[in-house]
C-alpha cells in the first residue's frame, strides 16, 4: 500500500513507476481464504499486520494485490466504468514490470481506526487543568474565609 502521485485513473503500465516513497507491506504474504458472497463477489476480510497511515496530501491512495500462489480467481468484486474514479493495472504474474491498466477498480472497503490529533489530547489536558485550577482555587477561598470566620462550619 501506497500513496501516489499518479493523477486518478492514470496510473502507468509499468508497475515500479506508480508506487510511492511510503510503500508499506501491510500484510502478507499470507494466506487468504475467499468465500463467494450473493452479490456475486468476494468477502474479504483482514486486518493489517503493519499499519498504513494515508496522508491525501501525498497523493492518491494505491492498493496492491499480489498473488505468489499463481492460482487464479474470479471472485473478486470488481466493477468497470468508463469514468476516471479507478484504474486497475493487471499483470501476469508478480515479476512482470508491466501490464495491461483499464478504468475498472475491485470494490474496496476500508475500515478505520481514527487516530486523534496531538493537540485533541493537549486540549483535553488543558480542560481537565483549568478544572482542577478553578476547584483549587475555590477550595483555597473557602478555607480563608472559614478562618476568617466569615462561614461557620458546625461539624
């Protein structure tokens, strides 16, 4: 996984020229059971080993899908549209440095972890410190003013 600087749906038949700088193995190789699902698809499912933080900023989001057990399938979800939201690049086997790129794309779902900003939590500790300030401060203000002896306090 990657980001890259590829515009969407322009990505290059030759493989190396569309991974980014942050190309991360976020799994594998390993394998992946496939159970063919009602909509005619692919359910699957699994979790990253070695996380991949997306920066959009970096560019577009790359997925890659090797597989090295040379079997082929079709029960992946895939949709093909005439549009410039996707591009998909086949290649024959992991070796190849080329292959053949159309407008089609696997149907994708990513489900997130957000991670909070460094300043959520400085926020969140200035609140609980200006609490704990204000309740200091009224607990210093009514213990002069009971030795003041302007509260009296009957125990």
């Amino acid at each position: 996984m990657s980001t890259t600087t590829a515009a969407v749906d322009g990505l290059s038949a030759m493989f190396s020229q569309n991974v980014g700088s942050d190309n991360t193995v976020v799994l594998g190789p390993t394998s992946v059971t496939i159970s063919d699902i009602d909509t005619g698809g692919a359910d699957i499912r699994f979790a990253f080993s070695t996380p991949f933080f997306y920066n959009p900023s970096s560019g577009n989001l790359l997925l890659d899908i090797f597989n090295y057990s040379g079997s082929t399938s079709s029960l992946f979800n895939g949709v093909a549209h005439m549009d410039t939201t996707s591009s998909l690049l086949t290649l024959n086997s992991v070796n190849d440095p080329s292959g053949i790129l159309s407008t089609a794309g696997l149907v994708t779902v990513f489900e997130v972890t957000p991670v909070p900003e460094p300043y959520s939590f400085l926020l969140l500790l200035a609140g609980l410190g200006s609490c704990l300030w204000g309740r200091a401060l009224a607990l210093l203000s009514f213990c002069k003013s009971v030795r003041d002896g302007r509260v009296k306090v009957h125990w």
